[in-house]
C-alpha cells in the first residue's frame, strides 16, 4: 500500500496495490494490521456505510461532536472530490482543509481521523461510495459545517450543473458559529 501525506499531517491518501490483467483486477481493500501500522495506532471500525448519488450531489461537511467518527472512505464507482476538514479548535491546521479526488479508476482511499468535517461532490454521472467508521451514527450528535463557508474557501470543482445539497446541509452553520472539538 503506498501512503501519501497531505498537508494536514492526520489526514492521509492510502492507495493499494492493484494487480490486474485482461480479466479485470484484484486488490486488498483493507487490512486491519497494515492500516494500524500506518496510522501509528489502533483503530477499530465499528460501521461500514454504502451510499449512491447523481453527479452534482454535495454531501457534507459532516461530523459528530460526540462519538465522533474516523472514516477511511472511497469510491468504488465513478469519481467524487472527497474533503477533509480540521475542525479542532487547537490543532495547528484547525480550518485547513484536504481535497482529493477519490475514484474507480485510481483506488485511492482518504484516512479522515476523529475530529474533522468531511464531505464529497460527485464529479461522475453517479458515483457508489463507501466507508468505514470507528463509531456508530448517532443523529443527536451530528452537526454539519456549511460547505461554502467562505474562511473555508473550499476549491469545490465546478461539474457543469448546480450543486445538489439536503436541506440540513443547504442550512449548515458557518465554522465560527459550529460547535467544535477542542
């Protein structure tokens, strides 16, 4: 598995080794001890999720003040921008953000710790994208950062058409107004 830093030290782009021929490929998605090694600890995945969505579709920027949740996310059809924000009041790249394009083609996977935001738009005509949490939802818990906060200034690439956002996220708090992690 090649590991690529990012600038924010925590948040790392994972990216396995795909062995492929004329009858398609093969890949080891996820390995508990290797991942443990990676990231200097263990981490325990407790949930893992599965969603489908039409290009243009925002989801994000997600998180939960309690049981907060580390995510190892990918893209397992077509292609999203997948975003990672710090949202711990007293880290050294609190507000900074991480943007990688996640899909079925490279197989990159993004590592978002506990305790940064994240979101992704879709870039493809659908995408299917998965992940793992090291916690169980708990809606009572969620909150959400709106994804066009302008101290964020996140470089959200353009797909051609109007984004597509839930109502809960279209009303999202702006960073300075969000409950945070210290």
């Amino acid at each position: 598995m090649r590991v690529t830093s990012t600038v924010i030290p925590e948040v790392l782009i994972l990216e396995p080794k795909v062995f492929g021929d004329d009858r398609g490929f093969f890949m080891e998605s996820f390995n508990q001890k290797a991942f443990d090694e990676i990231v200097g600890r263990h981490v325990g995945f407790l949930q893992d999720n599965h969603s489908r969505s039409r290009r243009g579709v925002l989801r994000g920027l997600h998180y939960q003040i309690q049981q907060p949740q580390g995510k190892l996310v990918r893209c397992v059809r077509g292609a999203v921008f997948d975003v990672a924000v710090d949202i711990r009041k007293s880290s050294l790249t609190f507000g900074q953000w991480v943007g990688v394009e996640l899909s079925e083609d490279n197989h990159r996977q993004l590592w978002v710790p506990e305790g940064f935001a994240h979101g992704f738009l879709v870039l493809s005509e659908y995408a299917e994208f998965l992940y793992k949490t090291t916690d169980f939802y708990a809606p009572v818990h969620e909150r959400c950062i709106l994804w066009s906060d302008s101290d964020l200034a996140i470089a959200w690439p353009s797909v051609g058409i109007e984004y597509t956002l839930s109502d809960k996220d279209a009303c999202a708090n702006r960073l300075a107004d969000a409950q945070l992690f210290e």
